[in-house]
C-alpha cells in the first residue's frame, strides 16, 4: 500500500498518526510524521511549507537552505536528537567550500529526516518572503513576482518517438514544477535548441506565469543552471521626473534606484502646455511620445548600469503616472483630457509587452501600467492608495499627493473616495518671486521670532540656522538662492503666526507688524527674509503676489480634501497622509496653519515618502496586488471637482489663512493666531468686522 | 409577466404553447411563436438561428437578408398569408434604392412577424455558412473566422460617473454582441478617441475572437458602420514556391490567388543544401529567414494589388510549410533538421503576431502556423491532412504529398499514421537528361504505340497530339522543350508497356525492343521522344540515367507508402490520394504500372490538389479546424522511415518496374506488362531467368 496511491489529505491524516519522525517547521508550525530518509525540502513541500527551490531539490541551487534546531522543546512536545538530521554531505560540502554556508544551515533537499526534528525556514529561504518596508505603517510586500526561474532536466529526442524539443522541455516543467502548459517566446524558440544541447538537457529558464491578457509562458532559457537573478523595474513615471527602482526579482530587494528629467519638459514645464503642445502642432502628441519613451530607454541605461548588470535581465517593469503621461506614453494623444468632460481612453490596468512601447529591456519583457481612477487621478493616485491603502483602514485616512495637480483620497474600510484639485505649480516654487526647485542653496525651514518678527532659517545642504556660529562657512559653496516648496510654506505659516501676514493674505506694514523687515514693494507689502546683496547674493522677500499664489493653491487642496469630507458626510478626519517627494518635507503645523489639509492631530499627520514609487514597487513585486488595486480602483468613487457647486465655495473660505469659515480647533491647541488685518482700507477693527461677517 | 424574466428555456416553452404566431426558419427547421410586431432578426436570434447581422439589427449592414415564405405549407402545417410580415419599409427602400435587394428578399431586423410565416435563410445571411470547395468528396469549409465585424453604439463619457472610453466601448459590446470582456490592441487605443468621436460614438470594431494565446481583443476601429470587408491570407510556403489565397473572412471567398518564387533558393534548391548553408554560413540562417519574410511581404504585395485592397485589411494569416521551412520563416535554425534524431524546436501549431516575423499586415493582424507531425512531416503535412481527412475516412486510404521529400499518411477513422521519404527532385524535372520545370513546351503526357513502339506527345500549351494535324503551328511560339515531371512518369510507364524499359529498367537496343527509337548512348541505350534539331530545337531523349533516378524516386514514394502499409498491417489500401500540384498532373494509371503507389482500382487514385493550400484555407475561414487537426495530429503515428529496418527492403524491391516482388492485380487487369529483360550480359532469356531467381 504505497502513499502514491492516497490523496493529498489520506496522506497527510496517515501521516499524522504515523510512528515515523515528527517534523515540525517554524515559523508556520506546520508538522507531519516522515518516513526516515525523507528529504526536509519534500516534507516541506507535501505539508505544504513556503520553502524556496530552483533546482527543484539537485542540491545546485542553494535557495532550500534551512536551520534545524537541537534539544528539548517542550512547546511542541518533542526533543531533538543531535542526529535527528542525515550528517553533512558532500554536495553540502561542495556548496559551503565554493560559496560558503552560514552556521548552522543544512541544504533542505540534501539533509534527511532520521529522527523527530524542528526545523527553522528563514525568510531568505521563503518563496513568499516578505520585503520590509522603511516606515512602520506601511504594510509588508510578500513577494510574489510575474516571472520565476526554475531548473529542470528535459528528456532527450527520440526518433520512435518524435516530440519537438519545446514540447519535452514544457512536459518537464510540468512535471518537476506543477506548471501548466507553457507557451514559449518566439525568442525561446530560436535559442532553445543551443540552449538544451550546451546544457546536456539540463537548462534554466524564466517563466512569466500569466495574467488576464498573457497566456504564461517561457520568456528566456539558460544552458544548465543560471546562477544569477532576473530584475523588475518600477518606476514613477512625473511630469517633471521619471524615477526608477531596480528589483531583485527574486528576493525583492531594491539594487538601484536612479531618476532622470523627463525629457518632455521642453514641450511645456506643466501638463496643461504639453496638452496645448500636442493640439497645437500636428505632429506634437508623437513627438512628445517619442520623447518620453527615449528619455526612459536613457533611464533603462542608466539604472542598469548603475547595478552593473545587462538591461535584458530587466523582465517586468510597472509603471505608474498621471492620466497625461499615461497616454502619451502609451501613444495616446492626450488631447481628450485637456477638455470636459476629461474622457481617458482607458482606465484598467495595461499589460503589454515592453517592445510595444519601444522599450529595451528583455526582448520579451512585460509592461504593467496601474489603473486609472478618472481623468484627472491617475495611475500615480492609483499607486498611492495602493501602497497606502485606505480601502483597509479601520480609522477615515485622507491621503494627499501634493503635486502640480493634487491628488486627494479619503476613505476607510466602508468606502473610499478620490478627486483631483488643479494645486499649480506655486508648491514646486513654481510663480513664487523667490521661489526655486528644492536643491542646495534654497531655504526650506523657516521660523520668525514672535517678539523681534525677524526670521532665521535653514537651507539645503547645512543643518545650521542662519544665525548660528558657521553657517556663513557652510553655505559658502552654495549660497542662499531661493525658497523651495516647503520654505515657502514655512515662512507663510511663521509669517501668520508672528501677525505679518494677516488672515485674509495681506502682508502688513512695518509699523503694523512691527517687523522691520516689512517694506513698501509697490501697492502691497513683502516680507525680506534673506539680503545677500553685499555678497552679490539675492534678495530675499515674499511679496504679497506669493502669498497670494499660495493661498490659491492651498484652497484648491483643502477644498479638495473638504469636497470630500462633504461626500463622506463627515467635518473631521482621523489623520491625514502627505504623500509625494514634497509631502515628505512639508511640516505638518506650518501645512495646518496655512489651512492646507483639514485640523488635525499634529501627530496623525504623517509623511508616506514617495508613495506612488512605492505602489509601483509592490505590484512589481506581488502580482496579487495588482488584481487588488484593479478591484479597488473600481470601487473607489469619482468625484469630478469641476462640476461640484460647493466646491467653489469652499475654495472661497479656504483662501483665507487657515479659513475664513471653518474651525480648527485642534491646531488652536497647539498655536495661537493672532487676530490680526493689515486692510489699509478700512484699519485693524474694521477688517476684523468684515472677516466676521462672511 | 414579461417574457424578460424567464430563462431561455423557459421562454421557448411558453412559446410553444402561445397562440402568437408560428415562425419556422428554413433550412434549420427551427420553429416557435412569438408576438406580433417582433423583428425576424430577434425571432431567429432567440430561436439559435444563423442569421448574421454586423450592426446588431439597425438596418445598416444589410447581413440579416431573409426570404420569406407564402401560401401552404402541409409539411410544416401553416398557411402563410400575403400580409404576414410587415410591409416594406423606409429602411428597406432606403437600402434597395442605394444597393439592391435580390427579389423577394427583405431585411431580418426590420421586417415583423405580423401571421403564421415560413422564413428561409440564404447561405450567404448565415453566419456559419458553408464555403464550397470545388471537389464533391472534399468536406464543405464552415465559416467560423478569428476575426469578426461588430457595429456598435457606445455611451458618452460622463463627468459625474467617469470612465474610460474603452470601458464604454467594452461594455456596449458585452451587451450588444454577449462579447467577452474584450483587451484592446495598443494600436486601437490610440485611434479609437477619435474614431469614437468621428462616428458620433457609433463605430464598427474588428475583434479577434482569441485562441490558447491571445486573450480575446479589439484589433481594428473605424468611425460609423464600416462597410467594407476584412481580409485573411492562406499560404503554402513551400521550398520553391510561396502561395497565397486571399480570403474574405466574412464570406469566404477567395478574392485573390498569387505566387512567387521562395527567394531562398538562391541559398540552395533542396531544403537540405539550405540546412547546410545554415551550417556553413554563420550568419547563414539569419539570411535564408530575412529572405523567406522579405520574399512573404513581396507576395503580401502582389496579392493585396491584384485584389485591390489595403494590405492592413489583412488581419488573420495562416501559413503551411514543411520542417525546414517552418523553421527558417520563425528564425529557428534548422540545424537540428539535418541530422539524426531530426528533433524539431516545436511541434505544437504557433500563434503569434505578424510583426513577431516581420509581416507587414495589419498592425495587430495574427498568424496562425499549423503544427508539425514530426522532423521530417511539417505542418503542410498537416494542413494535407485537415483537407483530406484521413481520420474521417471508413474506408483506408493513402495519402501521397509528392515533392522534393513526399509526405505519405495512411489512416482512416481507426487510426492514422504518417512518414516522409526523400524522393529527391526527379518528380520536378531534376535530375532528368531533358527534364524541366512543367511550363509551356514541356512535354506532359505521352503515348507509345505498342505496334509501331513510336512515342506521339502532348506538350503544356496545347492540346494537340505531336502526331495531328496543325501540332507544329500550334506549338510554334513555344517550341517542344523539355519533359515535365507527369511526362516522364508517363513516358517510362509507356516504355515499360511497350517492352522498350524492362523490369528491372533497362532500355533495350533498337533490335531487341523493335523500336527503331532507341539508340546506343554510351554504354546503355537511350530512347529518342523528339528531335527538334532540324529546326535548331532540341534532342529530346530519355535515358537510362534518367530511368534509374524515377526508379529511386518513386522506390522510396513507394517504400514508404509500403512501410506505413506494414505497421497498419494490411497489403492493400481501398483508395490513394495524390496531393500537391504535381500530384494532380499524374496520371493514376502510368503512376501504378511504375509502381509508385500500391495496386489499387484507377477510379479510387484521386487528385486532391493543392491539399496543403486547401487545409491552410480551411484552418484560416474556421478557428475550428485549428483545434481540430491540433488534436489530430497528436493521434497520428509518426514513423521514421530512416531507423526502419523494412524501408530498405521495400526500397530494393520497389527499384524494379513496378516491383520485383509484389504483384499488382488489379493493375494487371487493366493493362499487360511484357516480361521483357534487356540485360545485355546474358540475353533476353538470362536476364528473365536472373530476375526470377530474386
């Protein structure tokens, strides 16, 4: 009565009442009694156990590597033998002199059950490992890529019996590896006859295992054993930038990451200009297509060269992007988006294969671009929720990139909702009089002194605030050059906090304020917050057209956010995400003092770095999350700013620094506001009474 | 109570039982009631009648043509009145007045059931239709292409429930034609926006129905209903010759036939001097594959210019060939194909995209290669057998592809089995002292008197005997210039019948023959057909050499014929079937007295024709009979004549004309062989006794 002839569950309920070895694998706590001289990697595989094999158990892989544990274990009821394990062997020996194996470590298809025995599968051993993630929040990748390599012996031609060599090739994978029936790339086919013959029948290949539109099939061959990996690319695909990561497909890890100027930008710095670019010039939509697809090859160039490998290892790659750079990547003229009612050509997911797009990685490699959720919210804002999340957060999470355009999402495990707002470009320093890219030189901390109301700050490159011991030194290489994004924000909210801004936007006079560094600049007031004009440097000022620029843009994403709130029926929200490469440098109190984002705890506002890189990064790396995110985009629900009349008014009251209407009496905890009005038209009290009256 | 809320069987039982009219369709029979005022179209649809339609029933495409039916019908028990359907309408006259509607015929969708009516289908309204091929036992083609037209109108997008384009365009097709979810091509989601906006959001879509390795997707859009056609290509790539029939994938139709020389053969005339230019030359298969794909796009040219269509109408291809040629068209090397165990890369049928081969079709058209038998029995082997049918034969029949390498299958519905065996080029005119392509002057049929021992011709080109009357002015333009293959297996049946070649095939001396035709020519005779050098012609004369090059030739026709007859165990077939071009120029009778088929009645050896052209039409008009000859293919028996110790035997024994060892009965009652021997050695008795001895 051989155990062939029992099902999968006869076995395993034999094997439980079994006299034979006890084995117990951490950390699934999965166990079954094994006959003695049972591989650990077979009884891994029949109870069921995540433990790794590309050789499928030839002892040349190495990637079956477990840790048996020795002594009592009252927890499990078991002890365990020093010989519990077949001793150390030769291919074992092999492995440890050629490369080395850590202490403690057996080759799970070498090493034999003898006795009862409790073995540890460490997570680098694992299929399904999981990738850490820096920030604490953030949930956990389990790594479960397209595209898997796999060992196999194939059967030699027989003239009785005429098979083509594919054919034997695809019965062995199904045979060794529970494969279904593989189709091959054309690619395959031409080298796979060498392939089979230098190896002696013994090759490696790559499989992409399959998705709604490809069928799985075999995407490379290598003669014998393939020592090395295979690569992932995800990459954020900007407006401004185009960064990549490059991923081991294999363990997940990240072995460059390198970003590039979207080479578009000489067709227009914003989106809305690349659009007019496109209607306006007849050959415009393919040029800037040409364009964008170019400067990702020179990214191609660069990341692989960066890791030091051949761009053909480079086997999937996930875009995510923003509605316009979706379609001119794809080719797609992006003439519909730039009109009502914002019509995408589509908005699923996109499997294609790289070549479609001209793209040089593997000749077979394969594009995933992330769903679109609307016309003006991406598959970038698609990235971000689904790195983010909100569909499975128990508490309301809104969740903001910040960007030319802002995308705002807010949601919990009951529903989620999404929208964009047109912030502009006054954010990135952008229409700012001072204003400048964040980069060496520029200022981006900020703080006033509420009794002298005269301001200190911090630039790019030195840690040092302006008026401490050095700094002249330390920013002797770079200067003071400007303000970045978050120095503008910094010093807006510094300058509300200090009275010399007042709620309405108006800068005051220095006998109104107080602060010297007010002046008459034209018909309004500025601000200096910076003179390097003794060292041929800049002057620094914020003009009252600055903080005019800045109070549209942060009403459109409180209004944004707000519009939201509305759908959901709710004032308040329980913390708020800042995603982006600007969210990340953005301080929180100075971002609730301008009104930016709704009151809040300080503490629940948090910053998700580059979520969208992210998003993209985990439906690289687990291709189950791409079916999630395509289920959740669908239920996400829509909300077309444009058309929603209460829109425009919370524009209105979130033009005033931080509202004109709403409370924020959480932050009111945290700062006091002074009642301040700079209106020369009317004096202190009478501006006071007009706010009111709103 | 609406019908809409019973399931489909349900509904045709309520409408069995209901006193609505009775609607019968002919020829399908199928009948039911339905209510006054329902459209034929619906009627048909609900009934599962193959009634086509492109634009869902808008009186636009004008496919649903019906012809109904009056006065009494005792078989089906009605009696149709003159007002059972609706009148005439606008849509109809509309479309009689621009077009022309066939008398008597109205449109499905627009006319209603009004009474009791009998309605016939006409071939060219169903779907499904029949494509009849020209020969009565050749299986009717069933329409059942890759690629379909569907006309539909799609939703405008809406700013408050936004979505895609192609989503709506997908979902209008779901509902509209009970499509899948449908994948769009790259290609169409860059022109659908503004086909969509064109057609005032009506378009007509072309879908590719999908197969094991294409998901099911939008390939082509055009604005509004698209009037036109869409085209499929059948191609018998062969080792000389490229073939292609244009197909209407609506109708089935063949629209356009074309050849061209297969620009390998600068490379080498056989496949095996091809093979070693491969082997040779190391950048030699590269070449013969840019050749064979350039010399495919120069047919694509000619063949879409002499139908006077765009070639990107072309969107479904499907390509028969031979191993060799299979290989060098996918950019395989096809060095494995020379040399023992012949083992192919792939045996399987291979669907991909043109431009995987460098085909310029439509951008997104398919291609379809039929799978290959074995190393030496490619798919046009296959595509033989999908037109002829073995499987489907009671009777056994045996099927001879003749060529360079002749492709043999034997089978009926029991089972099949398939061999190649090298013929060499002798059928083709090589090889042979006065041997030509068939072409105009070449002689092609030839009698012998049997008195007089003096040979009288027919030549291509004329259909005179060289001995009536007006032959030399007939012939004038081209001259008499060579033997074909069909004329020199017709000039040595006839030498062998008039005694001037002898069994073992050795031409007599004018004195032993009687023929004052023959002549000594070194150290054998020669026999003299024509001697055209008094007008500066040429000396047309069949000699020994050539004798012995057919005897190897169709020995080894034979020899494989014998062998599979070996392995079915039988010693005679009920019928044969001569397939390829040159195969329909033979003459069964001469065929049998050289002994390269099995004996076997005259009226049971057929010509098939272009077979392998006919199955590769066959699987291109049905996705069907891909299936189909894919399942059959796996059930043939393949032998390999080389490692088969009895080929050799057969061969020795199959030299002889007709056979040194079998006897033809059947044969012998239609025509008597002389028991000649011209063995010079030992006189006409010696040689006799010799043969004998064997």
């Amino acid at each position: 009565m051989g155990h062939r002839q029992l099902n999968s569950a006869q076995e395993l309920w034999v094997r439980s009442m079994s006299n034979d070895p006890l084995v117990i694998f951490t950390p699934s706590g999965k166990r079954g009694h094994f006959p003695v001289g049972t591989p650990v990697l077979t009884a891994a595989r029949q109870l069921g156990v995540d433990l790794d094999s590309v050789c499928g158990g030839r002892g040349i892989c190495s990637k079956c590597q477990i840790t048996p544990s020795y002594g009592e274990f009252p927890k499990h009821g078991v002890t365990v033998a020093e010989d519990a394990l077949s001793p150390w062997n030769a291919v074992e020996q092999r492995y440890d002199d050629k490369r080395g194996l850590k202490a403690g470590r057996r080759l799970g298809c070498q090493a034999t059950v003898q006795g009862d025995i409790v073995i540890d599968v460490p997570a680098e051993s694992q299929v399904h490992k999981q990738v850490v993630r820096k920030r604490a929040e953030a949930r956990d990748i389990v790594m479960n890529p397209s595209t898997r390599l796999y060992y196999v012996e194939v059967a030699e031609p027989d003239m009785h019996d005429p098979s083509g060599d594919l054919e034997r090739l695809v019965t062995a994978l199904q045979n060794d590896w529970d494969l279904p029936a593989l189709e091959a790339d054309l690619s395959v086919l031409r080298s796979m006859q060498s392939a089979l013959r230098k190896g002696g029948w013994k090759v490696t290949v790559a499989v992409h295992l399959g998705d709604a539109v490809f069928s799985p099939r075999i995407i490379h061959i290598w003669p014998g054993f393939y020592e090395g990996t295979i690569y992932g690319l995800a990459v954020d695909l900007g407006s401004t930038t185009i960064a990549g990561h490059l991923c081991d497909l294999q363990t997940g890890e990240v072995v460059a990451s390198s970003g590039i100027m979207n080479p578009q930008i000489r067709f227009g710095e914003d989106l809305m200009s690349r659009v007019s670019y496109g209607m306006m010039n007849p050959t415009g939509s393919d040029e800037m297509t040409r364009a964008v697809r170019e400067g990702m090859n020179a990214l191609f160039v660069q990341i692989a060269t960066e890791a030091g490998i051949d761009r053909s290892l480079i086997m999937d790659a996930v875009f995510v992007c923003n509605p316009v750079m979706h379609h001119l990547f794809l080719g797609i003229d992006a003439y519909e988006l730039g009109q009502a009612p914002f019509a995408l050509a589509t908005s699923e997911a996109i499997s294609l294969r790289a070549n479609e797009l001209d793209l040089n990685l593997h000749s077979a490699a394969r594009v995933y671009i992330l769903p679109c959720i609307a016309g003006h919210v991406g598959a970038d804002a698609a990235a971000v929720a689904l790195s983010e999340a909100p569909d499975k957060s128990d508490d309301l999470v809104l969740i903001v990139d910040v960007g030319t355009n802002a995308e705002i999402i807010l949601g919990n495990t009951e529903k989620v909702l999404a929208c964009s707002s047109p912030t502009g470009p006054a954010f990135e320093g952008a229409q700012i009089s001072s204003g400048q890219r964040a980069a060496p030189g520029a200022i981006e901390h900020v703080q006033i002194d509420p009794v002298t109301k005269l301001p200190r700050f911090q630039v790019i490159g030195s840690e040092l605030w302006s008026d401490e011991e050095g700094f002249e030194a330390a920013i002797a290489q770079t200067g003071v050059t400007g303000i970045c994004g978050s120095g503008i924000i910094e010093v807006i909210a510094e300058m509300r906090l200090a009275g010399i801004v007042d709620g309405p936007g108006l800068i005051g006079s220095a006998e109104q304020t107080g602060s010297p560094n007010c002046f008459q600049d034209g018909r309004t007031n500025s601000y200096l917050l910076y003179d390097g004009t003794a060292n041929g440097g800049p002057m620094i000022t914020v003009t009252n057209t600055d903080i005019r620029q800045i109070q549209m843009a942060k009403a459109a994403l409180y209004s944004g956010a707000r519009l939201l709130m509305d759908k959901f029926d709710v004032d308040k929200v329980d913390r708020v995400v800042l995603a982006g490469a600007f969210g990340a440098h953005i301080s929180p109190k100075h971002a609730m003092v301008l009104g930016m984002i709704p009151d809040a705890p300080l503490d629940k506002v948090t910053s998700a770095g580059n979520a969208a890189g992210t998003g993209a990064r985990i439906a690289l790396l687990n291709t189950q999350a791409r079916r999630e995110i395509e289920a959740t985009v669908h239920k996400i629900h829509k909300v077309e700013t444009a058309i929603e009349p209460r829109f425009q008014e919370h524009f209105v009251n979130a033009s005033a620094i931080p509202n004109a209407v709403e409370p924020f009496p959480i932050l009111e905890t945290v700062v006091t506001l002074p009642e301040v009005n700079h209106n020369t038209g009317g004096g202190g009290e009478g501006g006071r009474r007009r706010r009111r009256a709103r």
